[in-house]
C-alpha cells in the first residue's frame, strides 16, 4: 500500500473536491515537493522519446489542460514524469469560471467532472507564475522567450487560451 492510499487519499477524499484540489496543488507548488517526487524516478526511457510537429517530447503522457490551470506546477509535472503538461485555459484578463460548486467526483467511477469554466488569473498573471516555475525571477520578454517550449526538466508546456 503506497503512502498516497494509507493517508493522502482518505484526507483529501473527506474535503471537498474543490478544497482537495486546491490543497494537492499548494502542496505540489512548494519548492521541495518536486525533488521529492523525483526522487526514485529513474532515467525515461529513450524509446519513448516522441517527434510531432518538429517538435521533441521526452514521452507520449501529458497532462490535459484544467488541472494546473494557472501554471503554478509545472516543475511537479515534469517530477512526475510527464512528457508534456497543458496549462489553462488561459484568458487575457483574470475572470473568476462559474460558481460553487464546480468539482464534482464520481466515486464509482473513478473520475471527476470538472465544471470551473474559465476561471484564470489572467495572462499576465499565469506568466508570472510560469517564469517562477522555471526558476525565473520574471518572465521573459518575446524577443526572449525559449524557442524549445521546454522548461529545466524537460517539460514541453502548452497553453490553452480561451476568451472574456
């Protein structure tokens, strides 16, 4: 039984889906919590390595976008062993999605609906939050950006965008 199933899960299934996915998400933002999770992780699999779109992907597993919609757990992500993570969405301007409640699980079915609808801290918000996730103090201007779409761990990162 892993330490996830002995404890992490009866704690987070007795909150609230929403608290639970709030609270899982603080944690993975703390800077110790990506090592952690690394720890053990081993080398990836060379013959996993994928090419589409002129593009290298150290694996074929990505995270979809609407779990990590403000871009604040990228490098957990990557500590994961994720190929490549969607953020967002993303719209230009902070909007707050629809009202409580909107995480609903489906205990039987070992799935969730999510129905946040567009709730983001905006664009300028989530790119700040990016930046930090590579370890930088700001983000970078476009004539700056990394042409690889890679952060340090190797995580290609998307963002989906909606609008206001």
């Amino acid at each position: 039984m892993s330490l996830y199933s002995a404890l992490a899960r009866p704690v987070l299934f007795a909150l609230d889906a929403e608290r639970a996915h709030n609270l899982t998400l603080a944690a993975l933002r703390l800077p110790a919590v990506p090592a952690l999770l690394a720890i053990g992780g081993g080398q990836v699999d060379s013959r996993l390595r994928q090419q589409a779109f002129g593009l290298t992907f150290r694996n074929p597993i990505g995270l979809a976008a609407g779990l990590d919609k403000q871009g604040t757990a990228v490098a957990a992500w990557s500590s994961l062993g994720f190929g490549f993570a969607e953020i967002g969405t993303v719209t230009p301007r902070p909007q707050p999605g629809n009202p409580l409640p909107r995480l609903f699980r489906l205990r039987e079915d070992h799935a969730v609906i999510n129905r946040f609808g567009f709730n983001s801290e905006g664009a300028d918000a989530v790119a700040v939050n990016l930046a930090v996730g590579r370890g930088l103090s700001s983000p970078r201007r476009p004539d700056q950006a990394r042409p690889t779409g890679t952060n340090a761990g190797g995580l290609r990162v998307g963002i989906n965008i909606g609008k206001n």
